[in-house]
C-alpha cells in the first residue's frame, strides 16, 4: 500500500502577511522542539560520547575516580581484533546471520507464496495467526522454546525419537546451539516479513500469471519469472533489515543459554554487554558497539551494490 | 486442481501447527502440577489443572508488581511518545521550516545507526541525573522514537493542503489547526503507532534490565529473565510467567491486528 | 498550543511522580535491603523473623539473585548509586569492590567478628591489611573418589601427593577398564589447574601483584602434571556442558576421581542409590609432596558504604555471624560456616564425607587479590585447554599466560606507578 506524495512546493506559494508565516515557523519549532531534543540529548549525545568512550580506557577503575581515566586511542580496538573471544563472538553472529537470513527470509516468502494462492481459505484468519509469534514477548517465548528444546524432556527431541532418529542436545552441545537458536528465531520472525511479501505478492496481476502458465510455464517457472522479479525490490528492503537485525541477537542466547555452551552462542551485541556490564570496561565495550555498527553499514552498502548490479533497483 | 487445492491448504494447516503449538504448550504446562512436565514422554496435556504456579507467581513471586510495572510503563510510553513525534512527524510533514530539509536528512542517516551503541553512555548520563532505577529512566528511549516520527510524517503527507490552508484563511493558529483538523485525520496512524509503543514497551528487554536495578522495579520480560536463571528446573511456574508475559498484549494485539498490520505495511512497502 | 505544551509539561510531572510513588516506605521503620544469591537467596529469609525480633523497628527485605547475573547487577547498582545496605557478595570480589570504594570496611567494634575464622578465608576478605567484608559461609574443593575401585586397585587408603596420586590413577583405570578414565577435569573450569597452582611455593603473581608469575618453576610443574593427566589418558577432554549428569558418571565409573566442593557431597547422597553409598569418599588434595593446598571459595557479607543505615547493617552482620545461627543456617541449607565453633555446635564433622572440608580449610591459600583476578584466571584456563590439545608445551603456555596477565594487569600497574591507591 503506497501513499502518493503530495507535491509540496505547490501549496502555500499564495501571498500572505509575513506576521502569518513568521507565527507558522515558530509553530513549527514549537512542534519539533520536543522531539528534537530528546533525539539530540537522549541518542546523539550517547552515540558521540560513545565514540569518544571507545578511545579511553574507561574500567572499574574510572568508575570509582575519573581521575584513572585515560585517553588511549585506538588501543581498544586494537586490542578487540586481536582478542579471540571477540572473533568467537564476530564468528557466531556471522553464522547466525548467514544461516537465519536465508532460512527466515526462505520460510516467510515460502508462506507468503503459499497464502497467496487463491485456493486458500480464510486467507485472513491465517495472516494474523502466522504473524501473532513476531508481537510475543521475546523472553517469554525464549523460556518456552528453551524447554521445548529440553535434551530429556523437550517436545523435539520427543518428536524425533517418535520417528526413530536420535535425541539431540539442542543447547548443550556446541555444534547444534547455533541452529537450535536459529529454530526459535524463525518461529517467532517469519510472520513479518510474511506479510511484507503477500502485501505484494496480491499486487501482481493475474494475468501475469494466466499468461506465464499459457506458456506452458509450470509452478517452478512461474515463479521465477513473474513471483520473483514482482518481489525483488521488496527482497532487498527486506534482506537489508533481517541482517541488520540478525546481528543484533542479544536476548536469545542471553535467555537461553547465557553464551554457551563453550561460548558458541555469544554473538557481538552479548559480547558488549558482558564487557560494558560485567566486567565494566565501558571503553572497550563501546568499541565493540562501534564496531559492530561498521559491519553493518559495510553489508548493509554492500548489498545495495549488489542488488544495484542485479538491478533490482536503481 | 483439486489435489493442488488440498496439498496448498494442508500446507497451511502444518504451518498452522507449528505457529501455534509453542504457544499452546505454554498455556497447557502451566496449569500442570509441579514436575509433571519433567517427564518422558512430555504430556502435552495437564492430567489435573491446577491454578497453583498462578497462584505461586502472583502471591510469592511478585508478579503482580511485575505486571503492574510493565502495564505503567508501556502506558506512560505511548503517552510521552504519542506526545513526542505526532506533532514533531506533522511539522516534517506539512510545515515549512528553516533547517527542515538539513534535519530531515540527519534523522534518516540517524536511522541507520543502531541504539545499542549509545547504551552505556546514556545509562552513565542518567546516572547522573539519578534517573537510574527509576521510571522516567526507562520512558526515555521512547522520547526520541526515529521511527515514529517517520510514521507520522509519512501519513500526514497525504493530509490535504488545502484543507489547512482554508482553516488558516478563517484565521485559526497553528495549535488549533494542528487540534480540530490534523489530529482527526491522523487518528488512525496515531492509534497504530500507540499500538507499536505499547507493544514495544511491553517486550522491551535490554534497556529495562540495565536501568531497572531494585526487583521492585523489573518489567515482566525482566523479571521473568531473572527467575528463569533461578529456577530452571521450575517448568510449570516458568511456563505460568510466560503466559502472564504474552496473553496481555496478544490479546491486545489481536483486538487491534488491523490498525498495526496497516501500520506495519505502510511503513515498510514501498512502490 | 500552548494547551498542548503544558499537557506535554504535565505528563513528564507524572512519569516523574510515578517513579517516586514506587518505593513504598512505612514511617519509623528501618528497612534494610538485603541482597542473597542461589540457595541463600532463597533460604536466609527463614533467619529474618528472630533478627527482626530482637531489633525492633528494623525490618529485612531480603531480595534474591541468581549467581549468573549478582555480579553484573552489583556493579550496576553501584555505577546507578542503587546499591543495597547488605548484600552476599563471592568473596573473589572482595577486590574489585574495594577498587571501587563500594565497600564500607569493618568498625572497630565489630572486630570481634573476625576471630574464629580460617585464617586463608580472612585473609581473602582482607585488602592492605583491613577487613573489607565478612566472612559467612565457606566452601572449598575436596577429592571425590571412588573407595571401592581404588581398593580394588590395591590402594587402602587416598593418595596423598602426587606422584602417588598418578600411580593411584593408573591402577584406577586399569580397574575400570574400557573407556573409562580415571579423573575428571572440565576443560573449562579453572578451579582445578588454579588448586595446582595454589600448592606450589611460588606466589601466582609478583611485583605486587602487577605481572603474571606463571613461569615460576613450580607452576611450570603445575601446567605439566595437568597436561600429563590427560597425555596419559587418565582424564577425557571434555568440558562441563558434554557431561550431562556427573553423578550418574561417577557411579558408572567413567571416572573415579572429582574435585567438588560441599554440594556435590548432597547431590551423590541424593541422586545415587542407597547401594552405592559406600562406593565413595572424599579426601584432602594431594599436593606436590604432600596434603597440598586449594583455594578458599564461599561468600561473605558486604556492608556498602552507601547505605544509610550502617548501624542497623552490622547488626544484621553481626546476627549472621553467630556461631548459632550460622549452625543453624547449615542445618537449613548445608553451607559451611565460616566460624569454626559453628562447626562444633553443628556437629559437621559428625558427618565422614564433610569432616575432611576442616582440614582443606585450615590449609587452604588465598588467591592474588586484584580486581583483574577472575579474568586472568578465565585467560589462564583458556591457554591451558589449548596447552592439553597440543598448542603449547607447558613453558610456552606459562609464557602466554604470563603475557595475558600482564596485560589485564597494564592498568593497575599504571595506577601503582602514578602512586594512586587500588
């Protein structure tokens, strides 16, 4: 659903008094003040004096007397590239990432595709059904899913062993934590960009569609050759905000399984906040933050050149 | 054909099951009895149900304090957010300003940066303001909501200039036209973006658990995080939180699903 | 709009008075917020009624943390200025926390809490010289073993050092046979190697505890005979997480040799058959030449300098502190307590599996008291699993463990060298 935009240059070119648009922009003021402010004071500020934090020694010790503080530079970061928990951490939120974006993406527009198909009934009552899992609190749903995941008594494993396969040690065993996790994450995420897809998968017209399959095109050709090109800008907008916020993965392994096992769920954000909260090294920690948001613009651009050479935008 | 219709709606039926099942286990072990969980093969169905994890959480956990503060604070959010950016996202959209264009600009490059790196100087700085452990700690965030106000001035894009330049001709000032006819208009967006405030609000995990230090004070996702860690082999009384946690603003959401898909879409779809 | 300012203006006085509205108060009374951890947490609250009986007009809010999170809301409350008067601290913080200036350092009319106490656990509560916290309850590693499979290996009695303790561990898995092995080390606990370490002459760190020490030759010694166990086969490397439930391994004789502290001694009794109580035992540490020393773990009670009722705190520390009650917060919950006549009116070595935790105790040595410890301690464990996988030789991890030190250290060196206090 798009909302045209209203050329605005046209209206407001007629004469008025000059009292009027005077008292009109200090209106304005008026109204974006508040806003403005604590956007400068409650975000700008935090993320300068961030910056500004990463290059100071900023530990327990400056918490006790500022006096201990020290400017060092880049030796944060320099000490973060060659600190290997912090690649543990760079490793598993890359893994997160490369394994859950396509695997969410894949199952939203698996079900979007699904949903939209005509044959489908009660096409709404199951829009909202699949999208409830993404408005659930976080912690609570991660409490759940932990126990579902039981080793002993978690319904999977239950599942599995019904079907003759081996009960598996979904978060106590380094080597599955990771897509245990990501099970979860799917589960509760799927349902927005679900909605994203079928808002435009209903705007492709059938005919497309009808012409495609007069071709002689099957299901498989059809979608890619009118489903797909129909949702590409769409992929890339919604490719951008699942790796964005993939990187980001805090709570689950805070929740679920506090990093480990053998820290093989400490992802960057987890990462920071044990250094910032645990061990106090507020400098270090807000290198890292730093650093985190480097890699997520510098994918984030990456993409775009990407999806620019594909052309699926301009 | 016949065979596509009921493998495609078979298919919608499985992930059906799939979306639902956590959910419904959550809310069936907890009216389990104590340990009834911890069995193999898990129930998935109480035997006898059983009100006393409910009972437990509200009379000896505190939940009803948690409850209570999660309540306030996502209802003080939306206000103080409501109160933020509607005006500030009209301004953007319909009045012209000096600097408007040059600040636009900054909130979108700001839009790329993620909140997480100005965690910790904000906790010091409300440190220094002693706002820490306190609500008005937590509500902030929600003042400076980048989001909302791309929202708001998104919709009232569409708010006809000739409707506020007529009211300006009858001679209204900006703050009645901003009441009588921008407000009305704006309802719907103003009812979903209350919606997305309260719903974050209610879920919001991180910045509650760094700035909320007395348990008297802890959110539900908080204070739910805590007792998991104590009573991990507590799955009843954990799943009894859990449901206390989700069924408000499930309910919530469900009553109001229109207003926030609508939102949810216009703000991520573009043509 | 002007209306809609001063509704803006209105709603940020609510959210304000919203937040002073929180804390409730009664007027007259006293309330002491009282922070306890894991089993504590729970329990200590049943020790409140008779403190509140006999101070009248002070009341005890006890509020209870997990351990994975106390450490990290400690020093958020103190960085929020939202400490808590009285709190359970682990007494490997004692350091850090005086760092900070947090701790508020025992009065001299509460001396006479420290008498009576195990002098390494005193020694860990102490900084400079002066005690920062009190001790409450203690713990410390003893050797589990298994009594029947080492008789069987023609051992009568536990070994005593080790060279004897590996003869003894040899015969062990030869007695268990197949792929058992004898001991259990968890590659990622550090309590183990850091015991080796504390039996040794050599100090674990020098320069006034501003450079890594671990290449001294007696923790070289120590890195060896840690790596020996498992070069020979006699421990599995595993971590903690792959081992699913350590009592049903222990009884199968996966291993027969575990370093535990007092819990595990309620955790075999309860998890394992009656028929398999006689199978084990516990046993002072085998040192280098002799009973040998291991760290004194437990917690101690901190009374915070922020506290605006510091007479009322040290009555409760002083309450706690008790001979009485602390026996009977062991009949409650099974701590040790840190007074040693407790131990007489608890009648705690009554008990063969607890009796040889006295001895430990009294022979037990504290570790370096730097805010940096537990860190350099995680780096040096971290070194010594790669050291057992064949990354390091023993010297080349001492070296590397050293090199981790002294940079965790670099600050405190640079604050001693200013002359500023830490």
């Amino acid at each position: 659903m798009t909302v045209a935009d209203p050329t605005l240059t046209k209206a407001g070119t007629r004469d008025r008094p000059s009292r009027g648009r005077g008292a009109r922009e200090r209106a304005a003021w008026a109204f974006v003040a508040p806003a403005m402010l604590a956007i400068g004071l409650f975000f700008a500020i935090p993320v300068i004096a961030a910056l500004l934090l990463s290059l100071t020694d900023f530990d327990i010790y400056a918490l006790a007397n500022l006096d201990n503080l020290r400017f060092v530079g880049l030796q944060n970061y320099e000490r973060l590239l060659t600190n290997p928990l912090f690649w543990g951490a760079m490793k598993n939120t890359l893994t997160f990432a490369v394994l859950g974006v396509p695997l969410s993406i894949a199952a939203s527009l698996a079900a979007a595709v699904i949903l939209n198909a005509r044959v489908v009934k009660w096409r709404p009552i199951w829009r909202v059904m699949f999208f409830a899992p993404y408005v659930t609190t976080l912690v609570a749903t991660a409490v759940v899913w932990r126990y579902l995941l039981h080793t002993r008594y978690g319904v999977i494993n239950w599942g599995l062993t019904s079907l003759g396969l081996p009960a598996v040690d979904w978060l106590g065993d380094p080597s599955t934590s990771i897509p245990a996790i990501l099970m979860f994450v799917v589960w509760k995420i799927f349902g927005y960009n679900m909605l994203i897809f079928l808002a435009v998968l209903q705007t492709v017209p059938d005919d497309l569609y009808e012409a495609a399959r007069i071709d002689g095109a099957g299901p498989w050709k059809q979608f890619r050759h009118v489903t797909l090109p129909a949702i590409a800008p769409t992929m890339l907008l919604v490719s951008i905000i699942s790796v964005a916020s993939f990187f980001q993965l805090f709570a689950e392994p805070y929740v679920m399984t506090q990093g480990g096992p053998a820290q093989s769920t400490v992802t960057v954000l987890y990462f920071m906040y044990e250094e910032g909260f645990k061990w106090w090294n507020l400098g270090s920690a807000s290198a890292v933050a730093f650093v985190l948001f480097l890699c997520i613009l510098a994918i984030t651009l990456v993409q775009l050149a990407v999806a620019k050479r594909v052309g699926a935008y301009q | 054909m016949k065979i596509r219709a009921i493998l495609l709606n078979l298919a919608v039926a499985l992930i059906a099951l799939v979306v639902l099942f956590p959910l419904v286990w959550m809310v069936s072990v907890s009216f389990m009895a104590t340990g009834e969980a911890a069995t193999f093969p898990p129930p998935l169905w109480p035997k006898v149900w059983t009100l006393e994890h409910y009972r437990d959480l509200f009379l000896n956990q505190g939940m009803g304090r948690y409850l209570w503060n999660s309540f306030a604070l996502a209802t003080l959010a939306t206000i103080l957010a409501l109160g933020f950016t509607v005006p500030a996202g009209y301004a953007f959209a319909k009045l012209k300003f000096k600097g408007r264009e040059r600040l636009f600009q900054f909130l979108v490059a700001a839009l790329v940066v993620p909140a997480q790196i100005g965690t910790l100087p904000l906790f010091l700085m409300l440190k220094g303001m002693g706002l820490v452990n306190t609500y008005a700690g937590a509500l902030v965030p929600w003042l400076a909501s980048i989001f909302g106000l791309f929202l708001v001035r998104q919709y009232a894009l569409s708010i006809p200039d000739e409707m506020l330049e007529a009211a300006r001709i009858d001679g209204a000032g900006e703050g009645q036209i901003f009441r009588r006819v921008v407000l009305p208009t704006l309802q719907p967006i103003i009812v979903t973006l209350g919606l997305f405030v309260f719903l974050g609000s209610w879920n919001d995990f991180l910045w509650p658990l760094i700035i909320l230090t007395d348990q008297s004070n802890y959110t539900l996702p908080v204070a739910l995080a805590s007792l998991s860690r104590e009573h991990v082999q507590d799955v009843e009384m954990m799943m009894a939180g859990a449901v206390v946690t989700v069924a408000p603003v499930l309910i919530l959401f469900l009553a109001l699903q229109r207003y926030y898909i609508r939102g949810m879409l216009a703000g991520s779809v573009k043509g | 709009m002007s209306l809609t300012a001063h509704r803006r203006g209105a709603l940020a006085l609510m959210a304000g008075g919203a937040a002073a509205a929180c804390t409730p108060r009664r007027s007259g009374e006293t309330v002491l917020r009282f922070w306890a951890m894991g089993n504590e947490g729970g329990t200590v609250g049943q020790l409140m009624p008779e403190f509140e009986r006999r101070n009248p007009g002070v009341r005890v809010s006890v509020q209870p943390l997990p351990w994975t999170a106390a450490h990290e809301k400690l020093l958020t409350a103190y960085a929020g200025a939202s400490l808590p008067d009285v709190s359970q601290i682990g007494n490997t913080w004692v350091a850090e926390l005086t760092a900070i200036g947090a701790l508020s350092p025992t009065p001299p009319q509460a001396a006479n809490l420290l008498t009576d106490q195990f002098p390494a656990v005193l020694e860990t509560n102490q900084i400079a010289g002066r005690a920062m916290t009190t001790p409450w309850y203690v713990d410390t590693r003893l050797l589990f073993y298994r009594k029947d499979l080492l008789a069987r290996a023609g051992f009568d009695a536990p070994p005593q050092y080790w060279a004897e303790w590996k003869r003894a561990m040899h015969a062990i898995k030869r007695v268990a046979g197949g792929d058992n092995y004898a001991i259990l080390l968890p590659l990622n606990e550090f309590e183990q190697l850091l015991t080796f370490g504390l039996q040794i002459d050599e100090p674990l760190l020098r320069d006034r505890d501003t450079r890594g020490n671990f290449s001294s030759a007696g923790f070289v010694a120590a890195l060896a005979f840690y790596r020996s166990l498992f070069a020979e086969g006699l421990a599995p490397l595993a971590s903690s997480t792959q081992i699913s439930n350590v009592w049903t391994e222990f009884a199968k004789g996966y291993f027969s040799f575990y370093f535990s502290g007092p819990w595990s001694v309620g955790d075999f009794r309860s998890k394992l058959p009656a028929s398999f109580q006689p199978n084990w035992a516990t046993a002072g540490v085998p040192g280098p030449k002799g009973l040998g020393a291991s760290a004194p773990g437990g917690s101690s009670l901190a009374v915070f300098k922020s506290s605006p009722h510091q007479e009322a705190a040290w009555a409760l520390v002083r309450y706690l502190s008790e001979p009485v009650v602390q026996a009977r917060f062991n009949t409650i919950v099974g701590d040790l307590p840190a007074r040693q006549s407790a131990w007489d009116i608890a009648g705690v070595e009554r008990d063969p599996m607890l009796a040889p935790f006295r001895g430990q105790l009294a022979r037990a040595k504290a570790v370096p008291k730097v805010p940096e410890w537990e860190r350099i301690v995680t780096e040096m464990q971290i070194v010594a699993e790669r050291m057992v996988r064949g990354e390091y030789t023993p010297e080349s991890a001492a070296a590397e463990i050293d090199r981790r030190a002294d940079r965790l250290l670099e600050k405190r060196r640079w604050m001693m060298e200013q002359g500023r206090a830490v």
